[in-house]
C-alpha cells in the first residue's frame, strides 16, 4: 500500500512539474505564443531598432545617446540599423530556425553594435561592431509572430538548418484569432 501511495505521489509530481512548465508564460515551450507582455514588441524595436542611434563606434557619441534614452541601467546594450528592422522581424518568421523554448536564431548573420556601460558611474566601457547571428525570443502580437527581447549569444551559436523555421511552429487552430 504504502509503495502504490508512493508510486502516485510520483507520478502526480510529474505531470503537475509538467502542465506547470507548460504554463510558463515567461519562457514557452515554443516560438509564437501568445505574448504576456502587450507591449513587448515595442519595447524590444525601442531598446535594439531606433533611427537615432550612432552609426560609429566613438564612446562620446554613444554616451550622449545612452543619456538621450536613459538606460544606463542596462550594462549590455545591442542596436541594429534602423535599416535592417525588416530583417531583424523576420527572425520570428521565415528568417529564423527554432532554437529552443520561445528562441529562434537568425539563418543569416547581422551587423550589430553592442554597448558595454559601466552602470553605476555612467561610463561606456566600449563599444563594439559585431557580426553573428541572433538570438531573439518570438511572441504572438496580434495574429503575428515577432520579437520582444534579445537574446546574447556568447557562444556564437549557428542555426540547425534541420530544425523547422520559426514559422513553419505556428499551429492555426490554436494561435489564430
């Protein structure tokens, strides 16, 4: 009896660990669920796509601007061209491979600038053009899938061309409105 009442316990351990990690709002399983924050997706374009950020890489240029939008409390910092905004969406979508959870990773390699501050002094560290591909994660925002936060990718991760496009994930029955 008392190895059945274990034996239970177990298994409803198991599958609430499961249906609860499923729940999990703040890190899907999948790319392309719908977005717990409405407004996630402006705040990703307003963090990493603006027009007015710097096209050098000049401390000085890069510390006004920081002051200018008021985020020295970000110690990493990562801007696109506001060009490649296109491009930098359709990660979520035919220009990514899934990667894992809500992660799609960019078929292509893009050209970024990432921003290093020393938050407490108010210091750009450094300033750097790098060339990768992307990590970003994808979210349902009215019936589209797109970015909400960008993902670091310090081991300089490769897409796996055998994973499905990000999407190819979409289920209809499911996510359309």
């Amino acid at each position: 009896m008392v190895l059945k009442m274990l034996s239970f316990v177990i298994i409803l351990n198991l599958v609430l660990h499961t249906c609860v990690s499923e729940m999990d709002t703040l890190h899907p399983s999948q790319p392309c669920t719908e977005a717990e924050n409405k407004n996630g997706h402006n705040t990703f374009l307003k963090r990493h796509v603006r027009n007015d950020t710097p096209t050098d890489l000049k401390k000085e240029n890069w510390k006004v601007f920081i002051n200018k939008i008021g985020t020295w409390n970000r110690p990493v910092q990562s801007f696109f061209a506001f060009g490649e905004k296109n491009n930098v969406t359709a990660v979520c979508s035919s220009g990514g491979k899934m990667y894992k959870g809500n992660l799609c990773i960019s078929k292509k390699s893009f050209s970024f600038i990432t921003v290093n501050i020393d938050c407490k002094n108010k210091i750009v560290k450094s300033v750097k053009r790098q060339k990768q591909h992307v990590i970003l994660a994808c979210d349902k925002f009215k019936n589209k899938c797109l970015p909400d936060h960008f993902q670091v990718n310090t081991k300089n991760i490769k897409p796996n061309n055998n994973k499905p496009d990000c999407s190819k994930l979409k289920l209809k029955s499911i996510y359309e409105e």
